[in-house]
C-alpha cells in the first residue's frame, strides 16, 4: 500500500494525512474483495523495518489500526469476514495488540473471506522465523531433515493456512517486493501500478484483476501443454 506520504506531500499536507487516507482504501479495497468473492486478501500495512520510521508516524500509524479494528469491527463479523494477523505481532503496542487479538478471536470461524494484516511484518523474517522452528524439530527428532520440501516448509511459515498466493499490486510506480511474501510470490502475477494508495479504490482493483485474467500462468509449463490440459 505505498505512497501515502507522497500523496500528502504532493498536497502540502502532513505523511499521517496519507496514512489516514490510505485507510478510507483499505476500507473500500476490502468492501470490493468481499463482495467479488474473493477468498483472501493481505495488505502490507506495517512492515519489520517501518519501526525505524520517526517516533510521531509510528505512532499515527498505530493510532490509525487501532481505529480500523474498533470502527471496522461489526462489518468484518456481520461480513462473515476472518480477520488474521501475520508478522511480529508481540512487538505491537497493547492498544493495536488487544482490538487484534480480540477480532482475531471473535472473527476465527468465518469463511467468506480472510483479511490478512500484514503487521511488523517481514518477508526474510518470516523465513528465519520458519527455519528456526524447522531447526528445532529437526533437533528433537520430529522431523528428518531428508522429508523437509517444499510444501512442509511452506507449512511453517505464517501464510500456512492461507491459499496460495496468486496476485500481488504494489501501488505508487515503484517496482520493488520490499520484504513482502518473499516465498509465497513464487509464482504470483506482479501487477504495479502508478496510482498511489490513497487514490487507490476498487476501479483501480477490478482494473488490476482484469490484467491478472489476461496474464498466462504457465508454473513451468508450456503454453502447448496449458492448452492441452496436461
Ligand atoms: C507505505 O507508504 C505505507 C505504509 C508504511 C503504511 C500503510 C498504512 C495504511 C494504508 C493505513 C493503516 C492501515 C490499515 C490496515 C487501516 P509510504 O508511507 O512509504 O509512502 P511514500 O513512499 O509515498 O512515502
């Protein structure tokens, strides 16, 4: 969800004016994936190296999740809406931590669609967070290193239970990954887009996923062998 400080910027405002807007976004953004059916969304919205960001935006950006998860939180449970939380959730003030864990919670049987917040989060994080509990069954004789491949180290990563990751928009023009799902976009559509996060509403999505519908996904394969169904 980048370019909320530019976007401020631009209009002789402060960054937290675009962090707020960019949260009307999230808003209409997850309104839209509901309502196309989609099964699971994530939004980057704090990553691992944000916290190095100055003390007054950190705290801005708190204030704003904290806001999101109290107003949102009756239109996420009547929307049969799962909300999920990936990333070093421990390091998260109480004031974020508690409405998460509580929504987490109150939200866990739903299954029309799965909000995923990516939150001190962090792509290599995750890996070595994974690898770290890999050691440790390994250690303990739970797991023979020679059965580790690549579905049972995706099942220690904390997008397990997520379905497999097929589109990811970076808004803004740039056309980085910065730390974001590093394992899971093996195979994803990277789709970019130079709108930038606050201006970014569910025209611009549709518009994303029609480019996602036009693109051949061939994981390895050929065209010839796609067209023949092998
Ligand atoms: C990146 O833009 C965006 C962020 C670091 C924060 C994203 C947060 C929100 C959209 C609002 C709160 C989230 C929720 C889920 C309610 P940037 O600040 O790096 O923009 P710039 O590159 O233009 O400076």
């Amino acid at each position: 969800m980048d370019g909320n400080g530019r976007w401020a910027e631009a209009k002789g405002q402060r960054r937290l004016e675009g962090h707020r807007a960019g949260a009307d976004s999230v808003r209409d953004i997850t309104r839209a994936s509901r309502e196309l059916g989609l099964e699971a969304i994530t939004l980057y919205a704090f990553s691992s190296q944000n916290w190095a960001r100055p003390a007054e935006e950190v705290a801005g950006l708190m204030q704003l999740l904290r806001e999101f998860l109290i107003g949102e939180r009756s239109e996420i449970l009547d929307n049969q809406i799962r909300l999920e939380a990936i990333g070093d959730i421990d390091k998260l003030p109480p004031m974020v931590k508690e409405p998460l864990d509580e929504l987490r919670a109150a939200s866990s049987h739903h299954r029309a669609m799965t909000l995923t917040l990516a939150l001190s989060y962090g792509g290599r994080e995750s890996i070595v967070r994974a690898v770290q509990a890999i050691a440790r069954d390994a250690a303990s004789g739970v797991l023979r290193p020679e059965d580790l491949d690549v579905a049972r180290f995706s099942g220690y990563l904390p997008t397990a239970a997520l379905p497999p990751l097929d589109l990811l928009i970076r808004t803004s023009g740039e056309q980085r990954i910065s730390n974001f799902m590093l394992w899971e976009i093996a195979y994803a559509e990277l789709v970019f887009t130079d709108v930038l996060w606050p201006e970014f509403r569910r025209q611009h999505l549709y518009e994303c996923l029609d480019v996602y519908a036009n693109r051949e996904r061939r994981f390895g394969l050929t065209s010839a062998q796609l067209a023949s169904d092998v």
